[in-house]
C-alpha cells in the first residue's frame, strides 16, 4: 500500500484489513494522518484499502492514484484539526490512544477509530464490529450499532444507517439530525458538506439541514470527485479536464487542470503534474501559483508547519518545510501528517506495522512494543 493511501487507513479504521476495497494501491492517498473522509487507521498494517467518503480518478492525465490521494488528503486536513492531543496506536492487533508524552490513556481494545474531534471519536468494538462514538475516557457516549461511522464536525457525524444502507448525519446524542439519503457522506466545514447524490450518482454539498446547497454535478468512476471544503475551498474533479477549486457558492476560484489537487491547509495545497510521463507533486498557494515546484513523488497537506513527502530519489518520506526545505530527512516508509506536535511514521516497509510517533525533530515518542 502507498503511504497516502496508508494514511488513509491509518485512522480510520485500526487495523488495516487485509485486501479491502480498492485494492493494495487504494490510492495515493495518505499513509497517516492525512487524511477525505474520515479516519486514521492505525493498525497492524497489511494492504488494500476502502473508506466511507473517498476516492477519484481521470481522464486528463490523472491516475486512479492521483484521484483517490485527494480522500486521503482531505484526511489530513482532517487529522490536523484534531482537538485533542490523543493519538491512535495499535498493540496487540487493538487500537489504543496514547497522550504526547507517550503514555497510554484509552487501553487498545478497539478494532478501528478515527481521531479525536470536538471531544469524541468513533471507533469500532472488537466484538460486534459495530461503529459508536468515545469520550476521551474510552467510554461509548453512542452505543455501536453502525456498519461504518465518521468524525464529527460542526457538530455532526456523518452515520451509515444499518436499516436504509445510506448515510445520515448524528449529533453528539447520537439523535440522527440529517436523515439517511446520501450514498456517502463527508465532513462539516464552513457549514457544508460534500455527499454522494443516489439520484444522480454525483457529488455535491449540502447545509446542515440536509438541503443541496450545491447541486451534485461532480462524478468519478474511481471514487469521491468532491472533497470537503477547507479554508473556504473545496477540490471538485472534473472527467474531462482534471483537478480544480470551488468557493461555497459552487463557483470555480481555480479552474480544472490538475492531474491531482489536495485540500488547502496553511495557505499551500499540493498538486501533481505529469512531467514525461511521471506525476511529479508540488504546492500552490490560493491564487495558483507554484510555491513548490513539482518535485515529489508523492505529498501531503501541511499541518504544523510541516508536510509529509516522497522523495523520488530514495522512494523514502521526510518532511519539509514551507520552502520546500527538507527538516526531517527522507528515511521513512509513510510519513502521516502531524498534529499537536507528533506524527506518526512507518520504519522499513509499513507491512511490518512499525508506527512510532516522532516529535518535530524526528526523536521517537512512542514506539510499538517490540519494535
């Protein structure tokens, strides 16, 4: 599995399960924090890869990969906005939360959580498989009883209803506000949220109420064409043309020509260009010009100044700063996005569920007993 698409797993859904979904390249989407839909996966790693609210691909040059890294991407906007400093580890074969200093607060005793937001999570009982949501006590405030669960923002948390088989959205009481019509359902950001129309089999955006604010009109055959907004825009995919940028109004602020396009965070979003047949990744600011040139392998979003990236020499992650400066050097096998000062890394090939979690500096915090 890519490191993006990792990420993608590694919250959300505690382990990792062998051969899901998409397959072993579920997308360039983010190996960790990172984060389009929900999760951050940590778990006793294998391949393959599904999500709740994800995925993309193209026709203008863009690669099943390049398309399914925007869900992991919107991930890892999502995992830096986290608002607790808990993070996720496995031990065992169970997810657990530790605090930044390393020590274990939530015993591992989930199968799969997402991270922790406005003071709740949800995770998936080891017995019944079923998603609830914790407190940061690892107490279930809503009991399991969903197939597949998000993370709440603005106060709502996109639900698979086991009765309908679509998706609605829950308050924190667990009451269903939105009622269960949507194919997939996104995250809550700047007062809407990117769905997956069943009518149309498009995506659009709608209000807290449930009401279409943005009329579906975004499709892919490979997944989510539409990612949640992120300071006040949203990456939309276009079949024909590629990767391009709306405003809450639906209106194009930076027209489709991306062969990928990730959400914005810190005022940079990174992109990918097909330079001689390969993708090569960099990051634009808000008004489309190239801040860092096109020159990785892969990249993800930046969340405490810094960002996870590929380097195409060494097929290794590090991360850089805002210049583009390397601060912790390319030796890892996935680079997740931080949060609260930690991020959690792959040592060697992922498949061998190494994730430690390094501070700023690249000193180990925590590491997986035995490891």
């Amino acid at each position: 599995m890519d490191p993006v698409a990792l990420r993608q797993h590694v919250w959300r859904g505690l382990p990792i399960r062998q051969g899901d979904g998409m397959g072993k390249r579920w997308a360039i989407v983010v190996c960790g924090a990172i984060l389009a839909g929900v999760l951050l996966v940590v778990a006793a790693c294998g391949s393959g890869g599904e999500t709740t609210t994800s995925a993309s691909s193209s026709s203008a040059g863009t690669t099943s990969q390049t398309t399914q890294k925007a869900a992991a991407d919107s991930q890892t906007t999502e995992k830096a906005a986290a608002d607790t400093s808990l993070f996720g580890v496995v031990v065992g074969g169970k997810v657990g939360y530790i605090d930044q200093t390393g020590q274990m607060v939530i015993s591992p005793q989930f199968a799969r959580v997402t991270v922790f937001d406005e003071g709740l999570a949800a995770a998936q009982d080891g017995t019944t498989e079923k998603w609830g949501f914790i407190d940061t006590a690892g107490k279930f405030v809503i009991k399991p009883q969903y197939p597949e669960a998000g993370r709440f923002s603005e106060g709502l948390a996109g639900v698979l209803d086991p009765a309908t088989g679509k998706w609605g959205y829950v308050d924190p009481t667990g009451k269903m506000v939105v009622s269960p019509q949507f194919l997939k359902a996104g995250d809550f950001h700047g007062g809407l949220a990117n769905v997956l129309d069943p009518a149309t089999s498009k995506w659009g955006y709608i209000d807290p109420t449930g009401k279409m604010v943005i009329e579906p009109q975004w499709h892919s055959a490979q997944g989510q064409a539409a990612l949640p907004f992120s300071e006040g825009l949203a990456v939309v995919f276009d079949e024909t043309i590629g990767w391009g940028y709306i405003d809450p109004t639906g209106k194009y602020v930076l027209k489709p020509q991306y062969n990928y396009a990730g959400s914005f965070s810190s005022g940079l979003a990174p992109f990918a260009v097909n330079r001689d047949n390969v993708s090569k990744f960099g990051y634009i600011d808000k008004s489309g010009k190239t801040v860092i040139e096109p020159q990785f392998k892969n990249a993800g979003a930046f969340a405490d100044g810094l960002a996870g990236v590929q380097d195409a020499a060494t097929q290794t992650w590090g991360y850089i700063d805002q210049t583009g400066k390397f601060v912790i050097q390319p030796s890892y096998g996935a680079a997740f996005a931080f949060s609260n000062g930690l991020a959690m890394v792959a040592i060697g090939d992922y498949s061998q569920g190494n994730f430690p979690y390094i501070d700023k500096t690249g000193k180990t915090v925590w590491a997986p007993p035995g490891k």
